[in-house]
C-alpha cells in the first residue's frame, strides 16, 4: 500500500526500540556531535550546535535550514 507506515502497525514498544537504535546512528550535519532525543519537542537536539532539528511523523529533518536556534541559557 502507498503511504502505508509500517512503524504504526508496531506495537508502541517496539517503535520506541527502533527509535533508539536509529538515535544512535545519527549525528548532527555541522558538528557532527551526537544528538538528544526531545520527546516533548519532538526534536533532536544538538548541544554542539544549538540546533534543535524537528522530528515529522517519525523522520528526523536533519537540515539546518530546518532546525530551530536554541536560546541561549
């Protein structure tokens, strides 16, 4: 089926499961640092940088003309 996600038809335990595994092999593309999953935010937040790149139906956006400056705290 066109458009069908295989991810929604996975039980909530096992998406997170791949979701991690996925966390891990990416890395931010200006610092090539690692990145922190935001739940809440649904972004993936890199420190390096202070970038916060948004997460859209599942997909990491991992552009920087996409990703959202952080504030300095």
């Amino acid at each position: 089926m066109r458009g069908d996600n295989p991810l929604q038809r996975l039980p909530a335990e096992r998406v997170a499961a791949l979701d991690v595994k996925m966390l891990e092999l990416l890395a931010c593309p200006v610092t090539k640092g690692h990145l922190r999953y935001d739940a809440e935010q649904q972004e993936l937040v890199s420190p390096g940088a202070r970038l916060a790149y948004p997460v859209r139906d599942g997909i990491p956006i991992l552009l920087p003309s996409e990703a959202r400056q952080l504030e300095i705290e």
